[in-house]
C-alpha cells in the first residue's frame, strides 16, 4: 500500500492532529495523509474480512468467483484499488458484509444465507463500480443520479429517505421538481462558483463527494450520513445559487469529518447519545457528537461565506448576513463543547484547533457582529 512519502517518519495519530482543522484552508499534507489513512484502513478491513469469510467457507463452490475476484482486488496497484475501495458503493457493500459476517462469527445468528447472498453479489457490486469509474474524468463533478441511483445505495439511505419501490410512485415523483439534468447543470454551476472562490475547497469536495442524489421530494434541504459516505443527497430547497453552494460545502465538510472520524473517533464510545445539546443555529436538539458535527461545518461555512466577493451587491449582502448568523451561534456553541469532556485526545485537540479560528474569526468579523442583529434563520440543512 502506498502510504506516503517513504524515508519520512509517519505521522502518529497525534502528531496527525497537532495544529490542524484538516479544513481547506490548513496545510494540504494532512488532508493527504488523512485520506492516505483511510484507503489503508478500508484494505485492511477488507482483507482482514476475506481471511475471515475464507475460514467460515473453506468449501463453498458457489463463492468460488467472490474469492477469485476479491484476490485479485488486494494484489491491484494501489491507485487502482483505491479508487475501488473508496467508491461508496464498495463502502455499503463492505458495511453490510461486515455486519453480517459479524453476526454469524459472535454466534449471534446461524444462518448465512444473507451474508452469502452479498458474497454471490460481488462480481456484480465490482463491475458497477469500475464502470461507474470509467465513465468519469478525474475533472468532472460528480454524477448526479435520481431513480437511477446504485441499489446499494438506495439500500443504505433510509432513514434519511426512502427510495419507493414501486414504479408507478416513481414517475410520478420525476415528474415533481426539476429534471435531473437540468438540476445536475445547476450542480455545476455552483462547483463552478466555489472553485472561483475557494479552489481548495473544491479540491476538496472533488475527493470527498464521488455521487450526488437528487431528491426534490425529500424533506430536508440536503443530508448525508456514515453509512453511505461519499454520497451527498440533495433536495430542491435551496433559494439561490449562493444557497446551493452553501449545501454543497455543507455537505462535503460533513464527508471530511466522517473520514476523520474513520482514522480516530473524536468523541469517546460511552458517550451520552440523549440529545441534550440545543444548536444556535436552528433549535433542533444534539448529542454531543451530532453538536460538533454542526459546529466543525460551521467554521468551513463562515471561511466559505467570507471569501465570496466579485458578486452582486445583493448576494454580497446575503452572504454577510449569513457569516454573522453563523459566526455568532458558533461563538455561543464553543462554551458547550469546550466543557464537555466526551472528547477522545484527538477529538479535544481538534475542537482547540476550531476554537482557535472561531476566536480568530470573531476578531476580524467584530464590526459585523457589531452591527447585525441576531435574527432566526431556516436551518442550513437536515444534519445541523
């Protein structure tokens, strides 16, 4: 596996974290060395799984095909296997595997037809994956499907939406909203605009975010979640383009933490789940994992919104009056988290990091603050 600069010391975890917020604006090293973590840990897992399915089926002709190709995965060059291991359709399929296999090796489950019928499945998982690959530029932004979404991924997404089964429903929901293509056009005009005005942080979405699913019917404006990682889902909600840029950083800040959460939890396992905390932002209530999850897309907002200029003097208000919005529940939210001690070593040495820049940017941002007044605001999406 390639694992970065070699004749150089690897980072440790906590060397990883010291001085960073792995935010577009930090050092880009780190990014890549967190990226470079987790292709690593998504291989071993996936390795350390096929050492455990060949045991529980040393002689299983009908699963002699996944054992071929998932061989054949492993010894793949690295940048080959990670753009193969990385896709989210693989990730589902590797959950889902994982879960099962797990039941079955605990004893907590006799049965393996299941965990069988996703092995019998593999070939067929691999080939719309590299055919997916193919068919996109290392350029291009990413696809953006409706009904036409990766089953896996359509399994994976409920509770956050539920994709209908029935045919019917279904053409009768592509006929609501924008179509695909045209909403998928707008899709790119927005990337245009957040190159324009953050290249990093379009460099960024560009790794992170690998499909998009449009869903005009869903009931949030956008959301994304763990268990289908890389894939941001996207309603039709948002006002302006300027709103649709915000969602997209919005959204590809949440797959940032989710692969930093991958190489180390940032909050301890026994932490309270109960939804204690009350967001700033919009009144919805969080746990302390789900509060920091907001909190960390915040800053990336804020940094986006104040680098938005050359645009019109209408847009340019409203991107100052949403910084001010967002700043000043940020300032009221680091209390809450800085006096909470569910955070791991390098969950606490990231949120000192965060501090850091929202005290920085409450600073340079203090003759806004002065003069906004606090005003409510619709949520900037289902996750915060």
């Amino acid at each position: 596996m390639d694992t970065g600069n070699r004749g150089q010391r690897e980072l440790s975890v906590e060397d990883l974290f010291q001085g960073t917020t792995f935010l577009p604006d930090t050092e880009p090293s780190r990014f890549e060395v967190l990226q470079q973590r987790v292709s690593r840990n998504r291989y071993t897992t996936f390795t350390v799984l096929y050492a455990e399915l060949f045991k529980l089926f040393p002689d299983a002709p009908h699963l002699a095909e996944f054992f071929e190709q998932a061989v054949n995965l492993i010894l793949l060059p690295p940048p080959e296997q990670h753009s193969i291991i990385n896709d989210p359709v693989f990730q589902v399929w590797s959950a889902l595997v994982f879960k099962y296999a797990n039941l079955v090796l605990t004893k907590k489950a006799e049965e393996t037809a299941e965990l069988e019928k996703f092995l019998v499945e593999f070939p067929d998982v691999l080939a719309r994956v590299k055919a997916k690959d193919k068919s996109r530029s290392a350029y291009d932004c990413p696809p953006v499907y409706r009904f036409d979404a990766d089953p896996l991924i359509m399994l994976a997404t409920p509770p956050s939406y539920e994709f209908p089964e029935d045919e019917v429903t279904r053409k009768k929901l592509e006929r609501s909203g924008y179509s695909v293509h045209f909403f998928g056009d707008v899709v790119n005009i927005a990337l245009l605009r957040i190159e324009h005005t953050w290249p990093a942080c379009h460099e960024q979405f560009r790794k992170l975010v690998k499909s998009i699913c449009y869903l005009p019917d869903a009931s949030f404006r956008s959301c994304s979640a763990s268990r289908y990682t890389g894939v941001i889902l996207l309603s039709s909600r948002d006002d302006s383009i300027l709103d649709l840029e915000e969602s997209l950083v919005h959204e590809a800040t949440h797959q940032l933490l989710y692969n930093i959460v991958e190489v180390c939890p940032v909050v301890n396992e026994e932490a309270s789940q109960e939804a204690t905390f009350t967001l700033p932002w919009s009144g919805q209530k969080r746990d302390v994992y789900g509060y920091f999850h907001a909190f960390y897309v915040y800053v990336a907002l804020v940094k986006y919104l104040e680098r938005v200029r050359s645009r019109s003097s209408h847009e340019l208000q409203r991107a100052q009056k949403r910084l001010a919005f967002i700043l000043q529940g940020l300032v009221r939210a680091l209390p809450d988290l800085e006096a909470s001690s569910d955070f791991t070593p390098q969950g606490r040495q990231l949120l000192e990091n965060l501090a850091q820049e929202v005290r920085a940017l409450e600073i340079h941002h203090a003759g806004l603050l002065a003069k906004t007044a606090t005003v409510p605001e619709r949520a900037l999406g289902a996750t915060a």
